[in-house]
C-alpha cells in the first residue's frame, strides 16, 4: 500500500509572538499483517514550506509507523544538511 499526504507542524515565535508553519509532503509504503488490523510502514518527507528556523531549506523526514488499531506509533528523525532531529508521533486513530 502506499499513500501520499501533506501535513504541517507550528511552533510558536517567543519574539514575533505569531505561530510558524512549516509543510511537509509524505509517502507513506505500508505493509498489512494478514487477518489484523496492524500494519508497518515506512515514511520519507520534504519540506515544501518553511517559516522560521526551526528547520533548515532541504530537510527531510525518514520514519517507521506502526499501528496496532487505536495508536499509532512513529518515531524518526529530521535530517538536513546541518541538523539530525529525531522526532517520536503518537496518533489515536480511535476505537
């Protein structure tokens, strides 16, 4: 299975006193456990709108998910050319 979405995380400017957005686009390759409604995949994003610094121009997502039918569980890192951020999401897809 694979899927693309596009997803955006805000962090608030102590200085500017505004929110900043930064937009990424991901593609998502997952594979089902048969007779379950678990599944694992790997997930890579770009950066396609940054506001701020918080991540540098180039930066990519490279992470795991797994879901066991109400969570989901991934944690990756943000890699750029100045920077290796890991990163851990957590997703209650409900019941």
């Amino acid at each position: 299975n694979f899927c693309l979405s596009y997803r955006y995380t805000t962090h608030y400017d102590e200085i500017t006193q505004k929110a900043k957005i930064n937009a990424f686009i991901y593609g998502l390759n997952s594979m089902n456990f048969p007779r379950t409604n678990r599944w694992i995949g790997l997930e890579t994003g770009y950066l396609l709108h940054r506001q701020g610094d918080f991540f540098d121009k180039n930066t990519v997502k490279v992470a795991l998910v797994f879901t066991g039918g109400i969570i989901d569980f991934s944690p990756g890192v943000f890699i750029s050319s100045k920077s290796v951020i890991p990163s851990l999401s957590i997703a209650f897809t409900g019941w």
